[in-house]
C-alpha cells in the first residue's frame, strides 16, 4: 500500500521476532508474554500507517495484516535487518530507509513522523533508547547506505560508526520494553488499559 508523501516515502523495517518467542526478559506468564508482544506490534505497526510520510512497512518474521510487505523470520536481529534491507534495495532503491523494533507501545505518529522528518536531513542517523544502551530508530538516505550493528550496546556501536546520533527526549520512540519496569514506566503513555491487564496478569 502507497501512502501519500511529498518526494520518495519511507521504507520501514520492523523486525517482529515470532510472538512465542518474544520479550522472554519481561516477568510475566509465557501466555502473557505473548499477548504483550502481540499488543507491541499491533499498536507499533497501527501507528506508522498513520504517517504520511511512510510508503511502505515491511514486516520481517511474522505475518501480520498491517504489514505492506512480509519477509520470513531468518532468526536474528541482525540478519532481520539486512533482508529488510535487501527486499528494499531491490524494491525501493532510491527511498529512505528506517528499522524500528516493535516494542514501543507510547509511540505516536506525531512523534516518530518528526523523528524521521529530523532523520531525514542525514545521510545516517539513529536514536538511542531511554537507557542509552540500545537502538530504537536507525535511518539512511536509502537501502545501500543503511550500516547497522545491533546486538548489547548498539547505540554504542552506531556511534562510533560515525552516524548522526538524534538527541533529545523524543517520548515513546525511545521508550521501548524489556522488563516489567520498563512497562510499569510507560503504563499511561501507550494503550495504557491494556498495558494495565498486562501489569496485573
């Protein structure tokens, strides 16, 4: 699906790992767990539909019916990434690229729309999560152009790559969840009534 955009929209990667394996480091339920992954992704991927400067989503690891584009899960983060990234240089060579994770529940569209209107205007950029360590929002100018290096220390890593680090508070795009802390944190920033079931399970 094409939404509308001014110039060459985004192509947005969003690797989903397989829900029954997902968030094993938050202290829930394996039942719950799942369920919160699940709640993640539905409400990461409802949110970028909402931009009009994203063109096309393309989902690596699950099926789901937002996705504009679905690529099989290859078993890492990182090799997530680069089929993503392959699919797009293929399909959308001159379009800018961006990888999200899929466990932001307080994202909104006004927010990461301006993340990436601020990205845009670098060849690469990234964003750190709230506690400095991880990545949550890496972008370039296009597929070709796209370096990323996830895994402990990412943020770390994108830097001394020597890509433009996007500073400032930036709520919900750099709030993702890994704990039961990190949720109990954000509980009235995303869909917090389900947050909330989720906290109580």
């Amino acid at each position: 699906m094409t939404r509308a955009a001014t110039g060459p929209g985004w192509t947005v990667i969003v690797p989903i790992k397989p829900f029954h394996h997902a968030k094993t480091r938050l202290a829930l339920e394996p039942a719950h767990r799942e369920r919160a992954a699940r709640v993640f992704a539905d409400h990461v991927l409802g949110e970028l539909r909402r931009i009009p400067t994203v063109e096309t989503i393309v989902v690596v690891g699950v099926a789901h019916p937002a996705a504009d584009i679905g690529l099989a899960d290859p078993g890492t983060m990182a090799a997530a990434v680069d089929r993503g990234r392959s699919w797009a240089a293929e399909h959308r060579a001159e379009h800018p690229i961006a990888v999200i994770p899929a466990d932001l529940p307080a994202l909104t569209a006004t927010t990461l729309g301006a993340a990436l209107d601020m990205a845009g205007d670098h060849r690469r950029a990234f964003m750190p999560d709230r506690s400095g360590e991880g990545t949550t929002l890496l972008t370039s100018s296009s597929p070709a152009e796209l370096i990323a290096s996830y895994g402990p220390g990412s943020a770390r890593a994108h830097r001394d790559l020597g890509i433009v680090e996007i500073a400032g508070d930036w709520p919900g795009v750099r709030d993702d969840v890994d704990t039961l802390a990190d949720l109990e944190r954000i509980a009235r920033q995303g869909p917090a009534r389900e947050i909330d079931r989720l906290i109580a399970s």
